[in-house]
C-alpha cells in the first residue's frame, strides 16, 4: 500500500506571510491530514457530477410543482362555476394566493438547482470517500473504505433517458452511509468497482494485522 515510516510527523502550522498559500501536493492523499495541514475543503479537487443533473432536476421541479398549481386551479375553478362560494366570502379570492405561492417557489428553484447541482463533489482519499452538497449550508460526509459492504447503482426511467444514475453506499451493518445522484453510468461503475476494491484491501488489512 505504501512506505512504512518511523512515525507520524506533525505538519508545523503554515504562515501565509512566510510560506504563501498551501499548495495542494497530492490529490489522493488522506482528508485528514489535509485538515492538519490547514487545508480547507474549497481547496480540495472535488470531481463534478455531470451538467445533466441540471436538467433532470428542473423537470422534476417543473412536475412537483407544476401538477400541484394545475390540480389547484382545476379544482377552484370547478368551485367557482358549480357554487356561490367565492361571491358568498369576501375572503375566498385570497386562495388564489395559494397556487401563486407555489408558482413563486418553483421559479426560485430553477435559478437554485444549478448552483445546488454545481456544488456537488465527490473526492476519493486514501482511507475513505468524501462526499459534498449544499450551497450555503455544506454538508460532507467522509465513508471509510473499510467499513463500506456494497455499493449500489440505481436509475429511474428519467435518470436512464439522460445516462445519468444514483449511487448507494452501504457500510458494515446494514445502514446506507450515503447517496449520491449525478454520475454518468461508467464513472458509477467504475466508482463502485474501485470502491469495492479498495473495502475488500481494508479488510484483508485489518485481518493480517
């Protein structure tokens, strides 16, 4: 796996005056000791999904709220030509407000998918898997290679029109440790190939030792 060293060393903490910026010397080296080192994660060569992730969100965007704001406006319509129910109530007209408000969210959310689909990375360190989502709230999640027990590969009809899948990484007791949607069917494969590989090499490890 590696050269076996005396002992761990202890990076001195970097001084920008002094030093300059941190450069990033190996991109497969372990998370953790990029933490030492005083990296943050900005810095660290995440690899994107694919763009059509982009697309295949903003359809379902267009369908979850798109058949809500229809159904709504059918079915008020359908109220307002059978009953007296909007001329009774002074205050009926204000459940226009409601498909309105739905309309609302749905355009805001074709302007925030490309920047949540952008901020997705996946990062392969030498001792687990780092994965990352969020815009203003970043939520990463580092899955241990020796814990993982298999990885699943899943698409739907609409994920299969675009060649894109979800992948589902399972750990040791059964509980899913992650998801990840937006990787091309052969990155996904090889993904899981190399992600299997790489368990199967922990745990002969930790049963030689």
């Amino acid at each position: 796996m590696g050269t076996t060293t005396a002992g761990p060393q202890i990076p001195r903490a970097p001084n920008p005056r002094c030093d300059g910026p941190t450069p990033l010397k190996n991109p497969n080296h372990n998370f953790r000791s990029q933490q030492i080192a005083g990296m943050y994660h900005e810095q660290l060569p995440y690899r994107r999904v694919s763009p059509k992730l982009i697309v295949l969100r903003q359809i379902y965007n267009a369908l979850g709220f798109g058949i809500p704001i229809i159904a709504v406006m059918i079915g008020m319509s359908i109220l307002h030509a059978t009953t007296e129910f909007f001329t009774r109530f002074a205050l009926a007209p204000l459940l226009y407000a409601v498909p309105a408000a739905l309309l609302v969210t749905g355009i805001v959310f074709v302007f925030i998918i490309p920047r949540q689909v952008k901020a997705l990375g996946y990062l392969e360190n030498r001792d687990d898997l780092l994965l990352r989502r969020g815009i203003l709230f970043r939520h990463q999640v580092a899955v241990p290679y020796g814990r993982i027990q298999y990885v699943d590969i899943r698409q739907g009809p609409l994920q299969r029109a675009y060649g894109i899948t979800q992948i589902v990484i399972t750990t040791a007791g059964g509980g899913t440790a992650a998801t990840f949607e937006g990787l091309p069917l052969e990155e996904a494969e090889r993904l899981r190939d190399d992600l299997t590989q790489r368990g199967y090499q922990r745990l002969a490890e930790l049963g030689a030792s």
